[in-house]
C-alpha cells in the first residue's frame, strides 16, 4: 500500500468520527418562563377532642296515688311518655293502702312521695301537717292558673290565699244505666225529684224483681257516695268552711228517711265490684258511680247513658308537691312534671280513653272531648254539685257521715239518731283542730 493511499484513509477516518460527535451533542433547550409563585397553604387546625358523651344522671319522682283499675292504665302510660322524653326521669307510681296514714308517719321520716295525686278536700289537712308546700313559693301564680285551668279547678287548689296543687280532672257522680235493661219509664226526668226515683225504683222490682239502682256507698261507711242525696235534699254542705256541720237540719233528716224507703227495694250488699258486675249482666238497671267507671263498662260492651241525679260532690283530683321534693332538691322537676300531666295535650289523651272531665280549659274545650257522652252527662251532673272545700275542716266529715248513712240503710239506727251523733261528732272533731 503506498503512502499516498495511507494518508487517504487516515484522514476519512477523522472526518468520519468528527460528524458521529457532533449528531451526539443536543441542541440548546428554549429557555421556560419562571413558573407562578404557589401560595403556601393555610395551615389546617388541629381539630377540637371530642368531649366524652356525660351519662344522665337519673332522677326518680315518687307519685302516690288513689287511681285504679283501667283508669289507671292510660295514667300510667302518660308518664311512660314523660319518661321517653326525657331521659334518665323515672316516676315511680305507689298506691299506699291507707295514703292519710302512711303520708304522716312516711314525710316527717323523710320518706314517702314528691308528689300525691289526691282529691283537693285533702290540701288543708296536708298543707297544716306540713306534709305539701304551695306552689306559689315556687314560681306557680294565679295569673298561670287562671290561664291554664276551669274556675272550679282553680278554686279548688286555692287555700288561704295561696296555690296548694294543680288540678288535674273535676269528678262527681251520677246515674249510669244499662240502655238495654232500662227504659225512658224509669229513667228521672228531674234530677231533684227524688219522690219520682223512689217510685221508679219500687216499680222496676216490681216489675223485674231487680233493684234499680246499685251504688256503692248503699250500707258502707261512704258519705262521698252518698252526698247527690243530702245535697239534693237540700243540705248546703255537710260541714263548712268555718267548721259548722248541717246534719241536724230538717234536710238532712229527710234525706235519711228517703234512704230507708229506698233500701227496701235494693240489692242486700253494694260495693264497686258488685255494683259493676250487677250493671254489666243486667241485673240492676243503673249504677250511682263516676267517670272513673266509664273505661270498664265501655270496654265489656255496655251501652249506657249518664243521667244527673241529686247534687254531688264535685272534687277536683289533684297534683300537689311535697316537703320531700323541696329537700332532696328535685322541686323543679317535680313541678315539671305535675306542669305536664295536667297540660291540655295529657289531659285530652286521658279524657278520649277514660271519659274524664278534664278542669284543663283546652282540654274541655276541645271539640273531641266535647263531644263524648259521658262527659257531657257527668258534666250536666257536676254543674249543679257542690264543690269540695279545701278548708282543714272537711276531714272531719267523712267518718261521722259514713257512719250514719251506713246504720241508717241497714236499720241499725233511725235516721234521727243517727245524723245527731254524726252531727257532734263533726263538732267534736272541728273543735279539735281549732
């Protein structure tokens, strides 16, 4: 190979290798423009420690009690409600045997109820023992009252000038019959002529060999139940609020005898459970009782009518609070409680299912409760009764009236007799609590 070739070759081997390394070096890049300044986040806040859920603290309000039978249930059922809606209350419902007892010897040992379900007659007895306190202490005043309950309620809880309970339902007694046993004929027209009762009675044994009327009080130791006929015959009150008693009027007498004509031609014992079965199985033709039998007789299917009969005692039941709710510091929920369970929504509910006379002013008045039957014929019954007072004096009246209306229907006295011993016996026990 000559030199020439050589020094060819050489040289197209340089130039080869200098194109190879210059397709191996990139072009230059374009410049970017500088990117947008990124605002630096908000910083996130820590988040608040849940605060653990606190349990309820569970209070109980006691209630004693005279309701009963399947008046009670829906009772029962209303404060079931109170409890669903607030958790941790539970009321507790109590029916002492003997609630006047068991009150004096529970209260002062700091025992016993935050609140009784009574019949007002009971505030002045209760509120001289110390046992309730007014609620007009306590935030409860008469422009409330006025507002909210019937005058008779309200002037059944007023005592002395102060607020002693809330009312709940105004009760008095009247006829109830069995249309499917008795007819018009025997029905009275006239709610004072008791001539016409008597004669209606002594005609439907006649003509059934079944007594016309059952009332419990007839030979019991009763005068609640037997008050349409004192009161009808013209006795103003058994006792009044200045402690003067009216049995050793000619009034009284006459209704005494009035009752001896009339047992003659009655069932030979009286009581609630017989008075009840008696009208449910047509074996009397009409029971002496009250709105608190109503529930019973409409759930066994009776058909009946109310018919006013005499002038009753017109009690107003009642919620009243005790010392014990004040010193174990439960006064506010006990007057919540007592607030609700005569509120027009409670007091509706209760009157639609066992036929009571609301002393709720829109609860009376509701167009569904205006409407029922025996509402209608016990409140005829109850316009023309005579109010219970609240005066410490009524205690004294029950004993010696029961006493005598029971030995006179049973013969054991004459009436004259026996409405004089009952009469002193009243002063008796008055001039005791002077």
């Amino acid at each position: 190979m000559s030199k020439k070739f050589f020094v060819l070759v050489s040289v197209m081997l340089i130039a080869m290798l200098v194109l190879s390394a210059c397709q191996l070096i990139a072009p230059p890049a374009v410049p970017t423009p500088p990117a947008e300044p990124v605002a630096p986040e908000e910083p996130v806040a820590p988040e608040e420690p849940v605060a653990p859920v606190e349990p309820v603290e569970e209070v109980t309000i006691s209630i004693w009690h005279l309701w009963d039978g399947a008046y009670l249930e829906a009772i029962t059922q209303a404060f079931r409600d109170y409890e669903a809606a607030n958790p941790g209350v539970i009321i507790d419902l109590s029916k002492p045997e003997d609630v006047s007892s068991a009150l004096n010897v529970a209260i002062p040992a700091g025992e016993g109820p935050d609140i009784i379900g009574w019949a007002n007659d009971k505030i002045g007895e209760q509120a001289l023992l110390g046992n309730i306190v007014a609620l007009s202490d306590y935030g409860v005043d008469m422009a409330f009252l006025n507002e909210v309950y019937t005058e008779s309620g309200v002037n059944g809880v007023v005592w002395m000038d102060k607020i002693w309970g809330l009312p709940e339902t105004m009760e008095g007694i009247a006829l109830v019959a069995n249309n499917a046993v008795v007819t018009e004929e025997y029905l009275p027209a006239d709610p004072l002529d008791f001539e016409g009762l008597l004669a209606a009675a002594e005609k439907f044994k006649a003509d059934t060999g079944n007594a016309l009327i059952c009332n419990q009080g007839f030979g019991a130791e009763d005068a609640y139940h037997m008050s349409p006929i004192y009161f009808g015959f013209g006795v103003p009150s058994y006792v009044d609020e200045e402690g003067v008693p009216f049995l050793d009027t000619p009034e009284a007498l006459a209704a005494g005898e009035w009752l001896v004509k009339l047992a003659a031609v009655s069932l030979a014992e009286n009581s609630y459970d017989i008075c009840n079965a008696a009208l449910q199985e047509g074996r009397v033709g009409m029971w002496w009782t009250g709105p608190w039998a109503i529930a019973g007789l409409e759930e066994a299917g009776v058909d009946y009518s109310v018919i006013p009969m005499g002038r009753p005692f017109v009690g107003i039941k009642t919620l009243m609070l005790t010392t014990n709710a004040i010193e174990r510091e439960k006064t506010d929920i006990a007057l919540d409680v007592m607030k609700y369970f005569t509120s027009a929504e409670v007091q509706k509910e209760l009157s639609l299912v066992n036929k009571t006379i609301p002393a709720q002013i829109a609860a009376l008045e509701d167009p569904e409760v205006a409407q029922l039957p025996a509402v209608v014929g016990f409140g005829k019954a109850l316009a023309i009764g005579v109010p219970m007072s609240p005066s410490p004096f009524s205690s004294a009246q029950w004993g010696p009236v029961g006493r005598a209306s029971a030995v006179i229907w049973t013969g054991a006295q004459p009436p004259d007799v026996a409405l004089l011993e009952a009469h002193a016996a009243i002063e008796e026990a008055v001039a005791g609590m002077r």
